[in-house]
C-alpha cells in the first residue's frame, strides 16, 4: 500500500466520515473502481471464450467430443497448478468467503485473494466448468471495496457497507441489473435492509451500471423478454411448479453436500474428479457446459422441447453439485438460474394452463435461485428487470413463495453459502439483535483521550478522561478523584481492585465479543488496539451505547 495515495485518501473522507454523504462519495468510489475491474474481467473471459466457441460465447454444443470431455478436466489440471504455486492463505474464495469477512474478518478482503479470485474463475469458466461468474464477480467487487475502504481508513461497520457496495457494483455492472444488484447486496451480503446502506450501494450500482454501459455499450447476458400471466386460472398451476422448485432446491443442496463428504481429501483429485464428472456428462448433454445462458436465452425466447430440457436439468444437477461441492472456484448463481429455467419449462409443458410454457421457465429461475440462495426480493427483481414488464411480478411472488416455503420450513434448510460456511465449521449470526452486535467493533466506541502511568514517576498533570495504571503484568483504570501527590504504594495497591481492571485486547473485537467476555469478568472495560495506538473502551461506555436511542447506528 502507496503511504502517500493512504494518506490522501484519508484526508479527502475525513471531515464528517460517520456522515452519510462521505460514505455515497465512497459508494461511487466503489463503482468506478468494480466496473473497471469487472470490465477487464469479462474482457479477458470473452477472449478466453470466444476463441474456443466463436461469436457465441457459451457455444460448447458445437464443439468436437473430446473438447467437450478434455475441456474440464484441462481446467482442473491448470487450477491444481494454480493451486500449487499460490499461498494457502489466498485461496479462499467466492461469495461464502465475502460473508466469513464480514462477520469474522472486520471487512477486510486480502489484495491476494482477490488475484488468486480472479485467475482461477477465468480458468474455471474458461474451461466450462459447471459454475457461474456471479461468486468470483461478488469477491472481486466487495474486495475493491474492501481495499478502497481500507485506504480511506474507514471503521469495521463501514467496510461492511462498502463490501455491500462493492457487491452490488459488480454484479451491475457485469449483468446490467442494477436493482437485482443492490437486492442482492442487502439480502445476501449484508442480510439487512437499512436507510443508510440503501444510499451508498445504489450510488455504487448506478455508477457502475452507467460507467461500464458508457465503456461496453449495451452487454446484457440475458436477453430481456415480454411474457405475462395469460389468466389467473393458471394460478395453482405457479403454486405447483413453486413446489417443484423447491424440491430441487433441496436436492441439489443434499447432492452439493454429498460431495463436499466425500471421502476423497486430496485437492486434485476432487477437482479432477469434477472435470471427469463434467466431461463424461457433457458427452450425452454437451449444454451443461459453462454457465449456460446461451441455453436459458434461448429457453426463454423460442422454447426448448420438455425432454431436453429434463435431461438437461438432470445433468446440469449433478455436474454443478459436483463443481461446487468438490471446489472448483466458481459461482453458483448462474447454474441455479439455468436449472431453474429447465425445472420451470418442464413444469410449463406438462401443467395445464393457458399462460407461455416460457414464462413458467422465467419464473423457474427466480424460484431456483430464491430457494437456494434465500433471497426472494433479488430473484423477483431479476424477474423485474428481464421481462421489462411489472404485470410478470404476482407470478414470480407465488412462485418464489412456495419454492422458498418448502425449502426452508419443509426442509428446514438454510441457504447454501450459510451451508457452505457450517461445513467450514463457521456459524453466522442470523439472529438480528446478536447480528447487530457483530457488526460493530470496540475500536469504534474508543477513547483516545487517556494517559499511562506506570504508578512510580510522578503523577503526570493532564486533563485526559482516563488514567490506565500498569501494575505488574495488569492495567487498571483511574480516577483524578482517586489520586494525590504523594500517594503511597500501600494506598495505590488499595485502590486496584477488580472492578478497575482493562482487558488487554491483541485485536480488535466486535461488541457481540465483547460483552460475552464481560459476562463472568467484573473489569472495568478494554484497551483496544486502534490505527494510532491504543484506546480505551468502558464498561459504561459499552452499556451507554446500548441503551441510548440510536446508539447501535
């Protein structure tokens, strides 16, 4: 990190910086800075894909038979050595990885795992692995978020929202759907809606989506599409094809885990066990190959017969399970759409009713990705956004409702990335009080107005608030009320109970940590460790902030 450009950065946003307009400043910092580095993404992954497939990008259909098995499974073996000659500690990667940041990582994205993100998603989509863009696109947006927030010096809590907006600039400005991004961002991402995220990660969504529309032209990955409810009559029919959904959705979280167990604990051989896995099925069903939004355009535009479309859904099942559970580097979204949009045109097919067999299809796909990511406002807004048209709302409502009923309270599942995180042996907080708490850190609440004294030299004449007496290997925390010129080391000793005793923290901690470590200790509150030394945080401080009226925001 340039010290200079630090420190310039911090003197632009540090008048006023808990005020909301610094933070939207940011927030378009953020876009800019996601719209280039996604622009340089997709330029390199449409290079990649064009001079395999030609002018249709995802066209692996038309490719020879050994490309279509020997594609994956040379994917895995460059991502084995990727693997080898990259740090373990900058392999973790994709959407699971932005939430453990969030909750457990104070915000802060590595600079590494954002290249190591980069490379190993242009080589899983290159060679048309079973995964999507939009995981690598969230850790690549919310990790320049993360490093412009670190730059600008910002507060935990407020590198949490940029991580917010970095995720919605990104996924705005490689799909073109600024609502569905910033949805996406507060629901999946941050898990909360509240007033003063709304402003910065919309302004991140819009500068992106117009920086990168300026720079590309219109890009739009998926062709938006005219459908519409034909009658209401067909209503029981959506109910059904909801349920149906959300059956697959939890099978294809039983299959994702089923890989994850499986007994195989060598790296490289459970990626080329996924290329295998991808290469023997793309054989018999060759558009299970990429990402698959060639397949779901075209479903939804002209229709795929109802045979195809369940071998499809059958294959496409096990190859992203596969991908995902045995830990190729890529998304999960765009596959979750593509089974979808096979699961809901195989639903419009055989159900009757008189509404476009593709609108079931449309419909699928927010349905899929709602059950399965738990996140039904951004799939009804994709829904939104691809069919230009409000009157396909109430269908994607009663179908994302009863996909998202069975699959979280008939299967009481939760959502894959919190699935993916359980298996890592980390728990998130769900809970919104206690998620409130883990979002705020102690080193927000410090006061820097304090003086050591090592309670030998003379008694230092100063008017700081507090007075932090080392004693042996403790801190204590006194008064001016308590002392005096010439106070004897009898009558110091006297003074140094329990109740005056600092935890002395070697990090910062969050305040849902904090008072759980104040539960069986009677001290009088932290030393926290702060970006200009040491600040003092007290137990009636935290209590203050606790109790008083907007003291959490």
């Amino acid at each position: 990190m340039n010290p200079q450009t630090d420190n310039l950065i911090q003197r632009l946003f540090a008048r006023h910086s808990a005020g909301l307009l610094p933070l939207v400043m940011l927030g378009v910092l953020t876009g800019v800075a996601a719209s280039l580095v996604m622009m340089s993404f997709l330029f390199v992954l449409n290079g990649m894909l064009g001079s395999l497939n030609g002018k249709n990008l995802e066209d692996f259909e038309s490719l020879a038979w050994y490309w279509q098995l020997g594609l994956p499974l040379a994917g895995s073996l460059l991502l084995i050595l990727l693997y080898r000659l990259t740090p373990a500690a900058s392999q973790t990667v994709g959407l699971a990885y932005v939430l453990e940041r969030l909750q457990f990582g104070q915000g802060r994205i590595p600079a590494a795992n954002i290249g190591f993100q980069f490379v190993a998603a242009l080589i899983a989509l290159g060679s048309g692995h079973s995964v999507g863009r939009e995981g690598p696109t969230v850790l690549l947006g919310a990790g320049i978020a993360s490093q412009v927030g670190q730059l600008a010096g910002r507060p935990p809590s407020q590198l949490r929202l940029l991580l917010g907006c970095g995720t919605a600039a990104a996924i705005s400005a490689a799909f073109n759907t600024p609502l569905a991004g910033v949805l996406f961002a507060m629901e999946v991402v941050l898990m909360e809606y509240s007033l003063l995220g709304f402003a910065p990660i919309i302004a991140a969504a819009i500068t992106a989506s117009a920086l990168t529309h300026g720079l590309l032209g219109e890009h739009a990955i998926l062709e938006p599409v005219s459908l519409s409810l034909a009658s209401y009559q067909d209503i029981p029919g959506l109910l059904v094809t909801g349920l149906w959904i959300g059956l697959l959705a939890a099978l294809f979280q039983r299959l994702v885990l089923m890989f994850v167990r499986l007994p195989v604990k060598s790296r490289a051989a459970r990626l080329l066990l996924a290329g295998a896995i991808t290469g023997v099925l793309a054989l018999a069903v060759p558009q299970i190959l990429g990402s698959g939004y060639d397949t779901i355009n075209l479903t939804l535009s002209n229709g795929l017969p109802w045979l195809l479309l369940l071998s499809i859904l059958v294959a496409k099942l096990l190859a992203t399970a596969a991908a995902i559970g045995l830990g190729v580097p890529g998304g999960q979204i765009a596959p979750t759409l593509m089974l979808g949009v096979c699961a809901g045109g195989v639903a419009g097919a055989l159900i009757p009713g008189t509404s476009d067999p593709a609108l079931y299809a449309l419909l699928g796909m927010a349905a899929m990705m709602s059950a399965v990511l738990h996140a039904p406002l951004a799939a009804i807004a994709t829904v939104l956004e691809l069919s230009l048209s409000a009157e396909a709302m109430l269908p994607a409502m009663v179908v994302v409702l009863g996909a998202n009923l069975l699959c979280q309270h008939g299967f009481h599942l939760p959502s894959l990335v919190i699935t993916q995180l359980r298996v890592r042996g980390q728990e998130l907080q769900t809970h919104p009080v206690r998620t409130a708490l883990a979002q705020r850190y102690l080193s927000e609440l410090a006061d820097m107005s304090l003086v050591e004294w090592d309670g030998k030299s003379a008694l230092p004449n100063t008017q700081a608030a507090a007075l932090i007496l080392k004693h042996e290997q403790d801190y204590y925390l006194l008064t001016a009320s308590q002392l005096h010129e010439g106070i004897t080391t009898e009558q110091l000793e006297t003074l140094l109970t329990p109740a005056c005793r600092l935890q002395v923290l070697e990090r910062d901690m969050s305040l849902l940590e904090a008072l759980r470590s104040l539960q069986g200790d009677a001290g009088a509150g932290f030393l926290v460790p702060v970006r200009r030394g040491r600040g003092l945080v007290t137990r009636s401080r935290l209590v203050r902030m606790l109790t008083e009226e907007g003291g959490l925001y």
